[in-house]
C-alpha cells in the first residue's frame, strides 16, 4: 500500500499541473483529467486506510529524492 499511496501522490500533481495549464476553452478536457485526478485521490485514500501511513511514506520520498 506504501508503493500505491506513493504512486497515487504523482498521479495527483500530474493531473493538477495539467489542470492548471489548460485554456477557458478547454473545460471539456479539464473536467475529464478532474473526473480522473478524483479517481486517483480515492485509490490514494484507500491506501492510506490499509497502513500506508503518511509518515512512512515521506520516509521513502526522502530516500529516493
């Protein structure tokens, strides 16, 4: 679950960077990648709830940065 919570984090930033970056005219699009980065938060909430603790969590972030 460590691994998922992890992986579910970038997913996060990657949608919201993309979320940020899009024109007015492109709401079709936005709303599709806000459906999806919604999907990723839930999955990263599970984790979290089967003992992906933020704390061990950051632990490995720092290891590998």
């Amino acid at each position: 679950m460590l691994c998922t919570a992890f992986v579910e984090r970038v997913i996060d930033e990657h949608y919201q960077n993309q979320i940020n970056q899009l024109m007015p005219d492109e709401n079709i699009l936005k709303e599709k990648i806000k459906k999806f980065r919604e999907d990723e938060l839930h999955h990263k909430d599970i984790a979290y709830k089967n003992e992906a603790t933020k704390k061990r969590c950051l632990f490995f972030i720092r290891q590998n940065n």
